[in-house]
C-alpha cells in the first residue's frame, strides 16, 4: 500500500456515507474514493455520479479483490459487517467499518481475531473519540478538574418515530440486524465514549425490553456497570418517551462535567477548582476527525488511531453484558 495515496472501496453507500463518512474520506490528504459497491444498480449509479466516483461493483468480492482498492470501508447493517469483513481479512487489506462492530460480541470477536491474525489494521466509525468536543471532556478529566471520578450517568430517551408508528421496515429496529433496536445503533456510541473517557468496564449488568411493540427489537434497556478504576456507571435509554433528553453527568470528588453525546449542546464543568461552559461545533462531515486520525496512522504521525477494532470489541462486550445478563 502507497503511503502517499491510499484508495479506499466503499461497500455500501447508503445515509451514512452521503454526509457523516463519505467526503471525510474524498477531503482527507492522501485518500481517494476509488470505488463504491452497492446492490441496488439504480442508486449505485445515482451515488457515484454525485460524487464523482469512476468505480462502481455490484459485487462486494470484486471491489475486495480489485488490486488497485487498498482499504475497504464496511458501511452496511451490522448484519453483514462479520460476512464483509472476513472477506476484506483474508484480502490482507485495512478496513474500517461503521458502528457497532457486529450485532454480538461473538461474532465482533471473530471479526478482531481475523485481522490480528494478520495484523492488519483494523478501524471502527466509534467517531465521537476524535472529535474536539469530546477531547475537550477527556483533557478536563485528564487535569483532575473534578478531582476523583466516582461516577458516570447516562439518559438517552426520545418518542417513537414516524417510521417506528408506521411499522416500516427499518434495519435499526429489525431483531435480527439490530438486537436491542436503537441502543445498538445510539448507545454504543455513548458506552464507547464512556470507556475512552473513564476505562475498560469490568462487568456490566441491565434490565432490557419491548414497551411499545411497535417493532421486533427491545426499545427499553438500564444498566449498571462498573469501571476498571472502580468508577461506578449507570444508563437508561428509552425510545419511546415523550421528551428527547440526551444528558450525561460524571460526578467527581471537587465537581462534575455535562455533556450530550448527540445534541450539540455546550459541555459544562462545574467545579471548586474551574468553571467553564464551551461550545465546540462538530464538524459537517462528522467522521472528519476519525478519518484524518487514520490518515495520520497511516502516515505514522500518530502510533495508535483512537478506534480500532480491540476497542469496539470491548464496547461490544459491555453491550452483550447489559441485554443477555
């Protein structure tokens, strides 16, 4: 693989790569978007003509396999991402793919074993820890702003959507995609962040179900959990609320920190050390941050990129912990 200009094949095309992931790849220094793959010809064609991609494959084997592609993004369903995946290993080429790494633990831990076998690097869309805001918390944490952390607490609720009223087909709430629906695709991103804040969990226990039966996925799960450094967590994620709250509190020994994981609302430190209150804009290609860090780690001006495989297995781990407890 050329250091200098790295080719990269999406497989999948979908939402996520119009705005959140896509030109983060196109405007990143050294990456070029050579090829995309989509089963759905019509809307392959709609996608590469947009955004000026010459390469398109209706066939995920031919773009892995395609000499001139040297990474591969996996941007489907989490139902496809082990299937994908093993292909992209055994083509010894370095991937990315989008959140959470799998719908189990055992099947994200056969993705991981598949690149360390080969060590191939091997790079998951948990965005959130390279973007500024969140390195922001971290530097507070890090300072000891709040002094000893004691815990963490999490509250992630919104009403049923349309979709969701309507019984549409949806991947993110279909039992056998997305297990636990909206925790899958939502909560992960905050239990990853959690965990690069504070440290790997040590175990994970929670309460999960179907309130509304308005799909087959659960759409109620509280947890608890416990951190390396004996941080103690909790979270409640509820998708069938009334009111959106996106709220998270770390509580320590001189004060605390808030912050949302998805409303770009100010972060707060409120302590007997420091009191700030910062709004950090994201980024309008959200990935932004998460695909230049690859760009670095390729380009060796940083020896490790903040998501990999090895920690979104660990993510995976505490979400299998707090649904098949």
């Amino acid at each position: 693989m050329n250091d200098e200009k790295i080719n990269w094949g999406f497989i999948g095309c979908g939402s996520v790569t119009e705005v959140k992931s896509g030109p983060a790849y196109q405007q990143t220094e050294g990456f070029n978007v050579a090829a995309v793959m989509r089963r759905d010809l019509k809307k392959l064609e709609d996608y590469a003509k947009r955004h000026n991609i010459e390469t398109t494959y209706n066939d995920a084997e031919a773009l892995i396999n395609d000499p001139d592609i040297d990474a591969v993004y996996i941007a489907t369903p989490p139902d496809t991402h082990k299937y994908y995946a093993l292909k992209v290993a055994k083509a010894g080429k370095p991937c990315c793919i989008e959140k959470p790494l799998s719908p189990s633990y055992s099947e994200s831990l056969d993705i991981q074993k598949a690149f360390d076998e080969k060590n191939i690097p091997l790079f998951v869309a948990y965005y959130r820890r390279s973007l500024p805001r969140f390195l922001k918390v971290k530097e507070w944490l890090k300072n000891n702003y709040i002094g000893e952390v004691r815990h963490i607490n999490a509250h992630l609720s919104k009403p049923a959507s349309k979709t969701d009223v309507s019984k549409t087909d949806n991947w993110r709430t279909d039992v056998n995609v997305a297990p636990a629906g909206y925790f899958d695709d939502l909560a992960s991103h905050g239990l990853d962040l959690f965990t690069f804040f504070l440290g790997d969990i040590t175990d994970a226990k929670g309460f999960s179900l179907n309130q509304q039966s308005l799909y087959s996925s659960k759409d109620a799960v509280t947890a608890s959990w416990l951190h390396e450094n004996g941080i103690t967590g909790s979270g409640t994620w509820n998708f069938g609320c009334h009111d959106h709250i996106d709220k998270v509190t770390i509580y320590g020994s001189k004060g605390s920190i808030h912050f949302s994981v998805f409303h770009d609302n100010p972060i707060i430190l409120k302590s007997s050390i420091k009191n700030e209150e910062l709004f950090i804009e994201n980024p309008k290609n959200i990935q932004q941050y998460h695909v230049q860090n690859m760009s670095d780690f390729f380009k060796r001006k940083i020896i490790s990129h903040p998501s990999t495989g090895k920690t979104a297995l660990h993510t995976a781990w505490v979400m299998d912990k707090i649904i098949n407890c």
